[in-house]
C-alpha cells in the first residue's frame, strides 16, 4: 500500500483566497503529506519560488500547470487572476476562464488519484468530483468563523427584509453577541436577487457536503464564533492559523542589514519615529479608490497629525489628477509626517516595526490576521465582500478597532453612487486609535494579547497545530480504510 497521504489542493485566483491556501499547502507538505497544487501559469509564477525552495528542502511539494483559455475569452495571455481585472468587462472574462477550467481539472483529478481535494469554496462542482472518487473534499474558507456564522443567520433568517429604509439597523439572529448591521453593509447579492446570488447558494450548500470546514484562524481568536459553526449549523471545521505566521516562522523571513536593500529609505524613517507613533494605511489588492475618496484620506491623514505610511496604488492616480496625490506626497516629505509607497509594499516589516501603532484596514481576512500578528489595532474600513462583518468582529466583538463609518457594501466595479468616507470622520477615527485616551490604551491591550496568543497557536501543542496533526491523522485513517475495504473487494 502506498503509505503517504497525497492531498490535492486548488486554490482560486484573487490574493486573499490564493495567499492563505498555499500557505496551508506548504504547511500540509511540511508535515509529510505528499502535495500538488494545481493553478494556472500566470497565477503560479507568483508563489512558485517559494513551493521550489520547500520542493529542494526535501518537502514533497509540487504545482500542476493548467492552461488559461486567453484566447477563447479574448484575454491577453497572463490575465488570469481577478487583481487583473481592471473593467468589469475584463473582470468578467477572467471569471468566465476559471469557470471554463473545469473540465481539465476533472480530468486531472482523475488521473492524479490523491487521497483527499482540499479545494476553495468558490468551486462548488469539486463535491461531486470527490464523491466520484470516493474521496473526501475539504472546504476552504479563506476568512472567518465570524462572517460565514453571521451570513448563514442572515441568509436564514432574512432580518433585513421588511425594514422601512436600507439605513435602518437590524440585529443579526442567533449569535451570542449583539451585533447591528444595515442593509446596505450586506452584499448587494443577499439584498436582492442577482446573477451571484445562486453562484453564493451552490458555494454554502456544498459546504454542508463537504468533509469539512478549512478555517485560516485560530481558537482564541474566535472560540464562540467556532463552537457556533460546529453546534448550531453543525458544519465540522478545523482552524489552523494564522497560516501566514506559520509559514513564515519557518522561513528565513528576517530584515537584516543585508536583505532590506530597497527598503533601507522606508527603514530609516520608520527608524526616526517614536514607538507606536505611525498609522499604516493599506487597502488590499482588490481595492480602488475615486479621486474623490483619495483626496478626502490625503486631507484626513495629514490634518490628524499623527505620522502615518499610506500604500496608493498607481492605478489610483490617474484621474487627470495626478498632480494632487505627487504635491501630497512632496508635502509630507518635507514635514516628515507622511511616508507614501506606491504600489507594493513590504508588508510585514512595516507591521513588525516597533514604531508603527496602528492600520488602517478594509478588513480582508489576511490583513487582520497579519495586523493581529504584530498586535496591533485597527481603524476599520470595509468595502465589500465579507468585510463588514469582519469589522463587526474586530469593533464589537473583539474591541480592537475603531469604525471609520464606511456604510455601503460596494465592489469598485459597481455602479452605483460612491459613498465617500469624509475627513473629519478619519481624523476622528485616527484620533481615537493613536492618541493616548484609556479606549486606545485598552485596545492596544486586548491586541497585544491576542498577538501573543497568535504565536502560541502554531507552536508544538498548541491548538491550531493539533488541529493540523489531527486533520492529517484522520485523512491518513480514511485512506487505510478505504485500501483496505479495496482489497477486501479485490479478492
């Protein structure tokens, strides 16, 4: 009998669903189990480094290419992951190429015969491809206990129907805290019936079909919200993370004087800075802003008067305007206030700077996860997606963020009126969150200490590593059982 585990795991191309899950298939490899991720070229050039140097540690790690259909959906070649898509049109294309892999990966799934598919809840189909081979599937959730026990209530239950006007609060049902919402924080697909709103359906049916439930989060984080999913809806889950600390506890992430190279300008600024003195903005990939809501931050940061490093995408400064955000930026740096880096930014060293005290985030999962890690807490900014639950987590729940008061669930592609976040509500939002009253010292506290708890999770004995061990074991069972009732029928 072939004694490894081989697991398979499928990731789907946008960052904050891709990031996370291979991040875990390194992790499963790091523990023996045999791994193939399969993904499309464009998407594995962007993480294949990492699977190479694991593969030549001696780690059984490897990609499977599949080909992208570019010219079938009229792409250009290299298009392939929704960060791409820069018009809906184009984001559609791309939406349609995935949903045309299907077949391949069927045929893939068959040939490569692993013990168990580990795939992401956007692939509902992958439920059938398992049962096919008598194998199971494993859900990947790519966010929080909180936001999938929170949808499901509100999918349920309906609490925002019959209410006068989309600004009205509704209490979110059957979660053990007091949680408001308006109906204009959930996602236009729960609101009214849209083309999503079935794709969404298939998505959380599979889930109860599935083998289980794969959380990037960890049990201190949110113990309520994870005995919640496994009583109540009664989904069988295991959290393993933060998957990213994980991963990068291993790695040789260290900034030495040798490695910080094209980042040594940034250090030495983060350096001249008083500890907890700076506020790092990001907004994610995914995220695009209006010329309008960019200049409303611009104001907001610099009239708060805190120091602050903003990450501005070059997408973002092409309204004919671009001359506003390149006058900011001189500005601040003649006032040292301001540090702004275009495009990319190196992440984790500006979190694990004792000078930076804060972020501002749109409360994508990995973000809260990474800002968690280096305990610190947030002004909260959601845009879409599942991220205003996630800041009722980190508001209400949690008590380590402050609301910046965004009120509309819209993805930047939407039509629709743009509600803009004005500058007295950053500077208040900043003001709560950097200034030294009892309710940012408490929240500093509360993120301190979940930070520590972070980093005891995924050590020896800790419960999202015994988590991985006893998922691991139980797929190693299923697989002795099912070669042996093979035999059995074999002979």
């Amino acid at each position: 009998m072939e004694s490894q585990l081989h697991v398979t795991f499928l990731p789907f191309p946008t960052p904050g669903h891709m990031i996370p899950m291979i991040d875990t298939a390194r992790l499963f490899a790091k523990h023996g189990v045999n791994v193939t991720i399969i993904t499309t070229h464009a998407n594995a050039s962007t993480f294949q480094k990492a699977i190479d140097s694991d593969f030549n540690s001696g780690y059984s790690i490897k990609t499977h290419l599949i080909q992208f259909p570019s010219a079938q959906v009229c792409l250009p070649d290299g298009v392939e992951n929704l960060k791409d898509g820069t018009s809906s049109e184009i984001l559609g294309k791309i939406a349609q190429g995935i949903m045309m892999l299907q077949d391949q990966i069927e045929i893939l799934f068959q040939d490569l015969q692993p013990d168990c598919i580990i795939t992401d809840m956007t692939y509902p189909w992958t439920v059938e491809s398992a049962a096919k081979l008598n194998i199971p599937r494993i859900y990947f959730y790519s966010s929080s206990y909180f936001s999938n026990c929170a949808s499901y209530f509100v999918r349920k239950y309906r609490p925002h129907d019959n209410l006068v006007s989309d600004t009205q609060k509704f209490t979110v049902p059957c979660l053990p805290h007091t949680i408001e919402m308006t109906p204009l924080q959930l996602a236009d697909w729960i609101r009214v019936k849209t083309s999503a709103t079935g794709a969404f359906g298939a998505m959380f049916e599979s889930e109860k079909r599935s083998f289980g439930t794969l959380y990037n989060s960890f049990h201190e984080l949110e113990s309520d919200y994870e005995k919640l999913g496994k009583t109540t809806i009664g989904i069988k889950s295991w959290s393993i993370g933060p998957v990213s600390a994980w991963i990068n506890k291993d790695d040789d992430k260290g900034y030495t004087e040798k490695n910080i190279g094209k980042d040594q300008e940034l250090v030495n600024w983060l350096n001249s800075k008083e500890n907890e003195s700076v506020l790092y903005v990001s907004f994610g990939s995914l995220t695009r802003l209006s010329h309008e809501q960019i200049a409303e931050i611009a104001h907001g940061l610099e009239n708060s008067g805190h120091n602050f490093i903003w990450v501005v995408r070059e997408k973002d400064k092409d309204d004919g305007e671009e001359g506003f955000l390149i006058d900011f930026e001189k500005r601040m740096k003649e006032s040292k206030k301001g540090y702004i880096i275009w495009n990319w930014a190196p992440q984790l060293l500006i979190l694990d700077h004792p000078a930076t005290g804060g972020i501002v985030t749109h409360c994508g999962w990995n973000s809260i996860l990474e800002s968690l890690n280096s305990g610190l807490p947030m002004i909260t900014w959601p845009i879409f997606a599942e991220q205003f639950y996630n800041e009722k987590l980190l508001v209400d729940v949690l008590k380590i963020g402050v609301a910046v008061g965004s009120k509309v669930n819209q993805f930047w592609l939407s039509i629709g009126e743009e509600v803009v976040v004005r500058r007295e509500e950053i500077v208040k939002a900043v003001e709560i969150l950097m200034g030294n009253g009892q309710v940012s010292k408490e929240m500093r506290m509360r993120a301190k200490k979940l930070g520590d708890a972070a980093k005891k999770t995924i050590e020896e004995g800790g419960d999202s590593y015994n988590n991985l061990i006893q998922l691991i074991d139980e797929l190693k069972s299923l697989k002795i059982a099912r070669e042996l009732e093979k035999t059995r029928l074999d002979n």
